[in-house]
C-alpha cells in the first residue's frame, strides 16, 4: 500500500509543474453553470418549480455537479496511458513490481486532491456570483452522504477509464471510442440536464448503472431530494466497482501480452 | 558457477500490418490487412553465468533489443523457452521484477518535471528497499557518479549525460541481481562513455552485479565484456572472446612510412594507398603482406620512419556482420 501512496504524492508534485494550466482548467467546467444559469431562468420565468426544483436548487444542482465533474481526473490520464502503450513506454510498468491498475488509480487520486484546491477555489467564485441563488447542503448527513457517492463514481471513473486505456493494447489508437465515451458519460450522469427530467422507465434502468450516481444522485442528495435511494445507491456503486475491478484485471493480463514494445 | 539466464530454442515473431503507399494502399489496408511476419530471433541457445559482463552486439534490427525484452518478460516469446534467475520472465513474478533491472538508453523511467531523487524515493516504496539500504546506495552511487549536487535539479534540466546517470541509479538501487543495458551510451560525449563504462565495471565488480550489456558503440564491448556475443538477423553468430573474434577478422594492416627525401614511392604489390604526400605515405595491405611491403621499402628509398597499426575497428565489425549473415562459421 505504501508504494501506492508514493505513487499518489508523485501525482501530486508532478502536477505543481502545471499550476497556470490547473488554475485556467478549474474555471472551465463552471462555464456551464453560467450557460444554465440564463436557459433555466427563461423556463422558470413563469414557473416556481421543475421536476421537484426550484430555481436556485437548480443552479445549484449544475454547480455540484460542476464541482464533481472537475474532481474527475482520470480521464486525461487516459490519454497519457494510452500514449505510453502505444508508444512503447508502458515498459516502466511491466518491469517494476507495481499494478498498472494500481499506479493509474493513485496517480489518478493524486491529480484529484491537487485540483481539489483549486475547484473549491473556482467553486467560492462562482458562489459569490450566485449570492442569495446559491443554497446549501440540506443536512450534514445529506452532505456526507452525497460525498461518499460521489466518490464510489469517482472510483467507477477511474476504472472505466483504466479499461478505455487498456483497449489501446488491442486497438492501438483510441481516440474516437474515448471522445464518445466523455460525451455518452456525460449525459447518462446528469452533467447536461437533471435526469429527474428524464421518463420514468428511463430512470428505472439508469438505477442500476454507475452513470445515476456519479453527479446526478449526489447532487440530488446535497439539495435534500432522493435521499431513500441513497443506499441501494451504496449497493450499486459497490458491486459495480467489484465487478470493473475484476474485468480491469482481467483484461490487463490478457492485453499485456500483446504489447511489443515499439519505438526502440 | 551458477547460470542465471538461460534460453532454449527462445523465438520471436513479430506481426506487422504491411500498407502499400499512397492513399490508394492506405484505403486499402483499411478492409485487408496484409500481415507480414518477421522473426526477430531464431531459436536462440545462450546461457549467462553469475557475475558475467556479457556484450551483445550486432547491426540494427539483428535481434539484441529483442533477445533483452524476452528475459525482461516485456514481451512473449512466439517459440522455446527462457529462464531467468529460475523464473519464466514473461509471468512477471514480483519476486522476478524485485530481482533485476533494465535501462534503455532511449527510454527514461525518471519523472521528467521532477528531480531524480523523487523517482528514487519512488522507487524505495515500489521494491520496498529498507531506510539503511536506500541511503547507502544513494551516497555510493551518487559519490562514484559525482552528481551528489543535481540529486534535486528536475529532470528536464539534466544533461543527457547527467539523466543516463540518473537512470543507471534509478535502476541499481534496489539492489539487482542482474542488468539489462541496452544502448546505455547512446548519444553520448567520449568523457561520459567514459565514466559509464567504469561505473559498470565497478558495479559487475564490487556488487557482483550480472551486466548484460547491448551497444553499438565497439568500445564499450571492448573495455568491458570478456565475452561477446554476435548476433545477426535473429541468430547467434558468434559467442566467445571478443579479442579472439577480432584477431581472426584483422584482414589488414595500416602502414605509415616517412621518407627522408621527397619522392613518389612505388610497390609492384597489391596494396591500397590512402595517401601519398611527398614525405609521407599511408598504405593498407593484407597481413601476410606486411613483410615483403616493408622489405620493399626499405630498399627502395629513404625510410625516416615506420609504424604499423591495426586497422579501424569499425571495417572489421561490418565484415563480421556480412559473414555472419552468409553463414560463414566464424
């Protein structure tokens, strides 16, 4: 475990290389909170509530999710990892006693806590903005669990985002499938709209996959609503997260092998 | 003796996509793939014993990086077998991975916006090198190399002869049994070859560390490896003494003649002149031919002096490589 660590602190003082590229990247995931913010105020005009929100549970509802999508740092790792089998620079990985798996979770956790104080930063900004339409978590226990959520789909994340990467050992380039991915993921968690929005049914299938409680579910949960779902949330996330581990693993030993190491 | 790299009948055949050119073939390649095997090594035999400095070499795409890939179980054999220390390399046993160690002259393990000592602290949690182990290494490396001062300069500042020793440290740390270098001195100043060369003799030394040893660069072979081994499109060639190997390929003698007067020398006898200036010739001959050459000029004219040297390194190395490559035994 310890090695982890050192993986996740190296993440950590390789990213202080980057602070302007970190600072400017905080703010961009809040761009759409303003672009929210004049869609629904045109919908609420004659309205007081959607789908169980008001207004300000609204705005709010995009900039948590806002604050958890800009936590989620594993998907440019995948680039990196992507980069490093096709050019011939996993080796590092292959002839050191240490997980891929592990190395990308850790790294990928470290990237996290690093731009963690700058998306708090970016997040009091955006609230002093916002003053008065900005509301608060609805109960300390909401809150807390919201974050633990939120972190089961950080997890879920990072290893679908392992596997992505994974796929350049078959497919060498991965490009396409990682772009659709971003924007598929995008929607199934709630990043565009309220999923509370969404058909009934639709809803019904989305509680079984990880996507409904990456961003949608903890925002929910921070504004008070939905919170009987919370544990069976729990359940999912963790037998999800069960499950992509084993298929991460799997696939690994079985993809290593067809790396050839190119470019020396 | 204790042998700690073994192979039998080790086989690599790689797989390549083959396009055609132009964007015809390239639309092409696109609904048939055209796949062309090569074999990077044939059934290659070879055994290490503990404590060796061994040198492989050979032309570019003869099967060196390749052989170093199969022990490090970077990559799977497609035929044979390979044992290292006991382990099959290509399960990538942790207890085999906390064993050796492999630098690759063009390809870095060092954290690039980071000095090196982050990726030694990095590489004390990997292989679990207790405190006392760790901080000797660091000072006896680091006091052999003299780069105690750039430990915290990032890497990106280094000097590609200051990284290369970073590297070396990086992968020496944890104690290896064995070394893979594959082309440790590639693009290297003559002082830092230098340096390299004597580090890793000090190590196969003192630390009895096993070196295997891939380079183009002959001096590294000769100043380093007692034996050699010649490898050449996927087979071994030749595998002893490198002295011996070399002797037996020194067709030619260079020979340097100073005259006392100016004069056109002359010599009915089949040698090469590389220069003829009015007090000085420089001629090569084939061995055998060295006496009567010398005899005749003496005679002939005015000689002030003589030297005989061997010829260049490098024309014998390449007529090793086309007789390897026509089968001839060596």
């Amino acid at each position: 475990m310890r090695k982890y660590l050192e993986v996740g602190k190296i993440s950590v003082k390789s990213q202080i290389t980057y602070r302007f590229d970190v600072l400017i990247g905080c703010f961009m995931p809040f761009i759409r909170v303003f672009l929210a913010y004049f869609l629904w105020r045109t919908l609420f005009t004659d309205k007081t509530e959607m789908g169980g929100m008001t207004f300000p549970m609204m705005l709010t509802y995009y900039i948590v999710c806002a604050f958890i999508q800009r936590l989620e740092q594993s998907n440019g790792l995948v680039w990196e990892f992507a980069g490093e089998i096709r050019e011939g620079r996993f080796t590092k990985y292959l002839v050191k006693p240490v997980s891929p798996l592990g190395h990308f979770v850790f790294t990928s956790l470290g990237k996290t806590l690093y731009h963690l104080v700058f998306t708090v930063l970016a997040v009091g900004c955006v609230i002093l903005i916002f003053k008065g339409q900005f509301v608060g978590p609805a109960s300390a226990g909401s809150l807390i669990l919201a974050l633990l959520i939120a972190f089961l789909g950080l997890l879920v994340m990072i290893l679908l985002n392992y596997l992505t990467a994974l796929l350049a050992f078959k497919f060498t380039d991965i490009t396409g499938w990682h772009l659709l991915n971003g924007n598929v993921v995008d929607f199934l968690s709630g990043a565009l709209l309220p999923l509370s929005l969404l058909p009934d049914w639709m809803q019904g299938v989305m509680r079984y996959f990880p996507f409904y409680y990456m961003q949608f579910l903890p925002a929910s949960l921070y504004l008070g609503l939905r919170t009987q779902e919370a544990f069976f949330g729990l359940l999912v996330m963790v037998i999800w997260i069960i499950v992509l581990w084993g298929l991460a693993e799997f696939l690994y030993h079985r993809f290593r092998r067809l790396y050839e190491e190119v470019g020396a | 003796m204790n042998t700690v790299i073994q192979t039998k009948g080790l086989t690599k055949v790689f797989k390549r996509v083959e396009k055609e050119d132009g964007l015809k073939g390239t639309l092409k390649a696109l609904f048939k793939r055209v796949i062309v095997e090569k074999t990077a090594l044939d059934h290659f035999d070879f055994q290490v014993e503990q404590g060796e400095l061994l040198g492989l070499i050979g032309p570019n795409g003869a099967g060196k990086t390749t052989l170093v890939k199969l022990l490090c179980g970077i990559i799977q054999p497609s035929a044979g077998e390979a044992q290292v220390l006991g382990f099959t390399p290509g399960k990538l046993k942790d207890g085999f991975r906390r064993s050796y160690a492999v630098v690759m002259g063009q390809k870095s393990q060092l954290w690039w916006d980071l000095p090196a000592s982050d990726t030694f602290l990095l590489n004390k949690e990997i292989y679990g090198i207790p405190d006392d182990i760790y901080k000797q290494n660091i000072a006896y490396f680091s006091d052999i190399f003299g780069v105690r001062d750039l430990l915290s300069v990032p890497v990106r500042n280094l000097s590609l002869g200051e990284r290369m020793k970073m590297e070396l440290m990086a992968a020496l740390l944890h104690n290896p049994k064995i070394l893979f270098l594959d082309e440790p001195t590639i693009g290297l100043d003559a002082i830092a070859q230098k340096q390299i060369r004597l580090f890793l003799k000090e190590v196969n030394e003192t630390k009895g560390v096993t070196i295997m040893l891939t380079s183009h660069y002959m001096e590294d072979i000769k100043h380093l490896c007692k034996r050699t081994v010649v490898i050449n499109g996927g087979k071994k060639v030749y595998d002893g003494n490198l002295d011996a190997l070399l002797s037996s390929f020194q067709e030619h003698r260079i020979i340097t003649v100073s005259f006392e007067c100016e004069c056109q020398p002359q010599l009915d006898l089949p040698v090469e002149w590389l220069e003829k200036s009015p007090l000085k010739s420089v001629l090569m001959v084939r061995r055998e031919l060295v006496k009567p050459v010398i005899q005749s000029l003496l005679t002939h004219y005015e000689v002030n002096d003589i030297r005989i040297e061997e010829e260049d390194i490098g024309g014998v190395i390449e007529r090793i490589y086309t007789a390897g490559k026509e089968g001839i035994p060596l």
